[in-house]
C-alpha cells in the first residue's frame, strides 16, 4: 500500500534501532533514508515529496546518488518529513525536538554520540600548520584543475574537499588553526559556487556563496570576503537582475574598497561594467573598464590571492566582453590580444572569449570568420561542461547560421 500522497510518512520505531539504519543517519546517506521510507513505509517518490517539500524530480535524484544535501534546513526537512525520533535526528546530526528529554531512553546512543564528538574534537586537534598548508594547496590544485577540466571532472574531489574542510574547521578549537581553516573553506566554497553558476545550478551557486561568506567572516579577512561577496553578484546576473547586482558591487567597493589590494579593486571595476554592460549603461561600464585598466598592477598575480586570475589580457577579454554589446568597432582587436595572451590553461574562459569573438565578428557582418570561433568554444564548453557559455555558443550558432544563408 503506498497511501494517499499527503498521508504522513510512519516508519516503524524498530527501524531505527538496526544497525544498517544507524549506519544510513551517520553517513547522512539520504537515498538511504529514502529507500527505507519505501521498504518500510511503501512510500512514493510523490509521496516523499509531498512529505519533504522537495521537488519529485529531485527525489529521483537523490534516490539514485545523483544530487547531495548540503543544506541544514533540507535535512531538517527530510528528518521531519519522515517523522524522525529523537534518537535518530541526533544520529544524523540535528537536534532533538524535545530538549528536555533528547536522548529519550536510547542511552546508548547518548554516549555513542559523546564518544564521536570526542573523537573528532581529538582528530580536529591534530590540525596543524603543515596540514593546512596541505589542505591550501590541495583548493589550489583543484583550482587549476577546473580551469582546465570544468567542474563535472572533479565533483567527487570537491565534495570531498569541501566535507573533509568542514569537518576540521567545526571541531577545530585553536583560534589561529580555525581561523586558517575557515580562510581555506571560504576559497573551496566560492570555488564550488563558480562552478555551480557554470552549470546553471543558480540555487546550489547561492548556498555555496553563503557559506563561504560565513566562513571569511570567521576568517577575519576582509579581501576573500570581499570577492566571495562579489562573485555572488554573477548569480543576481544570471537571474535577469543586474541592477540588484551592481548595487551589491557598488555597495562592496565602497565597504571594503580601502582594506583590499589593488588586484581584486581592478576585479571588482571589472565586474561592476559587467553589470553595467548588461544594462545597456555604456558610459558607467566605460568608466568602471577605465578604473579597473587604472588600477590594475603589473605582474601575472599575488600569492596573498590565488582565486584571482586578471592581468592585461584578462582585463582585454573582460573589456570585450562588455563592450561587444555596444558594436564597439575595437571589440575585435581586444578579443584578438586577449586571445594571443592566453596560457592553454583556461579552457572554460577561452570558450567565452572565443563566444565574444564569434560574436563581435558577426556584428562587423563576417560570419566566415567568426564560424571557427564559435565551434571552438562549442568544443570546449562541451569539455569543460559549462550550460552557462552553451547556452549562449547555441544563440551565436543560430545567429551564424542565418548570416551564412
């Protein structure tokens, strides 16, 4: 019997007290919990939805590993959606609904939840600088690694990364060592967003800024929380909402714009014509191009800011980008530089800047030249699996296929 798909969910209390049970909370295996649901309960994925609040096509999701839970609130959700005891919320690690009583008379499971905070208080101790630095460098790689690959070619290493950070910046206790953890996690998280916002998971884009707004503030860093606040702009963006974006880059340059280094002042100017662009504002993205090509300092990058990649030829494709929705007659030539400095290591970026070229050319009336361009970033956005540059090589495919006729 499956039941009425607003009938509550009611999975027998000698469920949870079996080891595979005990197994699915502690891992937070939500197909687990789903699948007992099913067996137990002879729930359906409407059902379930119904239940949790969680859209069915998700469910499927998660049932079959393809989609991970980051968020508390889901899990609260699914926990009462599923109508968790007390006992088997701790497990899974939220609190108990009666605080009173929240261990119930599962005293075992009390003591087990003692010995495992003790545990990872002890294995969170045995951070040390040395493992910092490794944990650093190990963001650092998958950093190159995305530039090159795109994010579906480590997922499984940034879910990882982001889980084993996590876990020693919650039970770290030294101030220096969590404050050095939560610098790492801040980078990782707005990595995953980027990422996330490349492949058009806007909401998992947001989360991922959230957090990593959370832990640079723990950081005390004024310049990762800066441009992890500032990348979330891309996400208003992408929604169609611009203005909302500029004036949250207008509202952190002003904030913060005296306590960080030049470089990513230059990023944030950048990013401000951007917004502007998009908003049909020729003079203020000229203005915000010319302040960033003004503050921009010389050399490839600073040690102190990984996460920012923009010298001359970034900026060059960056202005080319803003200024191809103009029909700027000199677009063709910044792609063109931009394109020449380029390294072969940024592969998701060389799709976009061969977009814009694709794109330019075809306003100057060439579709000739601009055809090997688009198949060029077709290629590798393709690679790279980034939905946000497809989306547009599609509409210039189009566009090019009309021009040819």
């Amino acid at each position: 019997m499956h039941g009425n798909a607003f009938e509550p969910i009611q999975i027998p209390a000698r469920v949870w007290d079996r080891d595979e049970s005990r197994e699915i909370l502690k891992n937070r295996d939500i197909a687990g919990l789903f699948n007992l649901a099913v067996k137990y309960a002879g729930a359906s994925q409407t059902r379930i939805s119904a239940a949790t609040g969680i859209a069915q096509g998700r469910i499927s999701q998660h049932m079959r590993g393809q989609r991970q839970v980051t968020d508390l609130e889901v899990y609260e959700r699914i926990a009462a959606g599923l109508s968790l005891p007390d006992h088997a919320r701790m497990l899974l690690g939220l609190a108990p609904l009666d605080i009173a009583s929240p261990t119930g008379d599962h005293g075992d499971e009390h003591q087990e939840q003692t010995e495992e905070l003790t545990a990872r208080i002890a294995a969170a101790a045995a951070i040390d600088p040395t493992m910092v630095m490794i944990l650093n460098a190990d963001t650092n790689n998958l950093r190159l690694l995305d530039r090159r690959l795109g994010s579906a070619a480590i997922a499984d290493k940034m879910r990882a990364q982001i889980s084993q950070i996590e876990r020693a910046h919650h039970h770290a206790v030294r101030p220096r060592i969590r404050a050095q953890l939560a610098h790492i996690l801040a980078e990782t998280e707005s990595l995953a967003g980027w990422q996330a916002i490349n492949t058009g998971a806007l909401n998992d884009a947001w989360t991922h800024y959230e957090k990593a707004k959370a832990a640079a503030r723990e950081a005390d860093d004024p310049a990762v929380l800066a441009y992890v606040s500032a990348e979330q702009a891309y996400v208003l963006m992408d929604l169609g909402q611009p203005a909302q974006a500029t004036e949250l880059l207008q509202y952190i340059h002003t904030t913060h714009g005296d306590r960080i280094p030049d470089r990513l002042r230059t990023w944030l100017s950048a990013a401000e014509a951007e917004a502007a662009a998009i908003l049909g504002d020729e003079a203020t993205c000229r203005a915000a191009l010319d302040q960033a090509a003004g503050l921009l300092p010389g050399g490839p990058g600073d040690p102190d800011t990984p996460y920012l990649s923009i010298d001359a030829h970034h900026l060059a494709r960056w202005r080319g980008n803003c200024l191809v929705r103009f029909g700027d007659p000199g677009t063709v030539e910044d792609l063109r530089s931009a394109l020449a400095g380029m390294d072969g290591t940024y592969n998701r970026a060389e799709s976009a800047l061969r977009c814009d070229l694709g794109h330019a050319l075809l306003a100057l009336g060439d579709p000739e030249a601009a055809q090997p361009h688009i198949q060029r970033a077709q290629h590798l956005a393709t690679m790279t699996g980034s939905r946000r540059q497809r989306k547009r090589i599609d509409e210039l495919t189009r566009l090019d296929t009309r021009a040819l006729r």
